[in-house]
C-alpha cells in the first residue's frame, strides 16, 4: 500500500516531499505532485513534512479525496 497524494497539493506544490523521499517516487507533474505507488515503501516522511496535509495512506485517503488514488497511479502509466 503507498502513500497518495491529494487536492491540497493541487494549489500548494510546495515540494518538500519530493526532498525527503528515500526512494525518490514522487515526481511533479503539471498541477501537483505524484506519489509512484510500485515504488512507495511506505516510510511516511512525505506525509510528515507536507504543509497543507494531502498525503494520506492508501487506506486512510478521505472519501471525498479517493479519485486522487486513481490519478496517481494513472500519473505513472502515462510516463
């Protein structure tokens, strides 16, 4: 199970996800950042430094947010 990244980041593209990632599986894309979930280890240091909250465990992804699970995954077929 990976960690998702959700509305939040759509207007806040901070970054410092990306910084922290051992693994370096989130990348940038147009309007938010992605979180590849065939290389998420699930180590939660995204999850811990995101300023505006929208990373979430696969699981614990608010109802209203769970399209974002879908477009992350989506995100890294299309590469």
């Amino acid at each position: 199970m990976a960690f998702v990244i959700t509305s939040p980041c759509e207007t806040e593209k901070a970054g410092e996800c990306v910084e922290v990632c051992p693994v370096d599986c989130i990348e940038e894309g147009k309007d938010m950042f992605y979180i590849d979930p065939d290389i998420c280890i699930d180590c939660g240091a995204c999850e811990a430094v995101c300023p505006v909250e929208a990373i979430y465990m696969e699981d614990e992804v608010p109802e209203e947010e769970t399209k974002y699970i879908e477009l992350n995954r989506k995100f890294f077929q299309e590469e």
